[in-house]
C-alpha cells in the first residue's frame, strides 16, 4: 500500500504471506517529471539509510516538494488571518457605529 503526494510515494507496508506477517516498510520513492520514472529512493529498512538513484534530481523533487508544501501552509494562514482580520473589521466597525448611534443616549 503506498500514499501518493505528488512526486512522493511513501510505501507503508510490506505483505507478507498472510495478513499476520505484515511488517513496516520504511521507503520513500522520489519520481522525476510527470511522475512516470524513479529518481530515487531512500531505504531505512536495514541497520542503515541506504540511498539509490540520481542525488542531485532526488533532491531537487525534495526541495520542491517541501516548498510546495510550505507555501500552502503560508497561504492557509495568510486566509485565516484575513478572514480573521475581516470578521475583527466588521466587528470593530459595528461597534464604532453603534457608538456614533446608540439609541440610549436620547
């Protein structure tokens, strides 16, 4: 089983024989343009990190995925806090107005 993140792929499992013998499978698959040919994939299976593939394009879908990643995030709080600045806007608009006419003063 694998979850696809656009040119990441991050293998969870392993099938085994039966479904008792599913052991983790710690891979991370690096595709290249158009996500068609593995540039890469990082292996933590064994005692070591083992890498294999083109290091420089490895990296590069890397960095690209990690920005990608990055300016969603940005943009995500950049809509919360204008939606929050706006509802604060309202809000505080609502209030000088009511200030400027409240009823009660008559």
């Amino acid at each position: 089983m694998s979850e696809d993140s656009s040119n990441f792929v991050f293998e969870t499992v392993k099938n085994g024989p039966s479904i008792w013998d599913i052991e983790p499978n710690y891979r991370i698959v690096l595709y290249g343009k158009q996500n068609k040919e593995v540039v890469g994939v990082l292996d933590f299976n064994e005692d070591k990190l083992k890498f294999e593939g083109d290091a420089y394009e490895s990296a590069q879908v890397f960095i690209d995925f990690v920005l990608r990643m990055f300016n969603q995030k940005i943009d995500q709080i950049k809509d919360e806090a204008a939606l929050e600045g706006y509802k604060n806007g309202w809000k505080e608009a609502i209030e000088e107005y009511s200030e400027q006419f409240d009823p009660r003063e008559d």
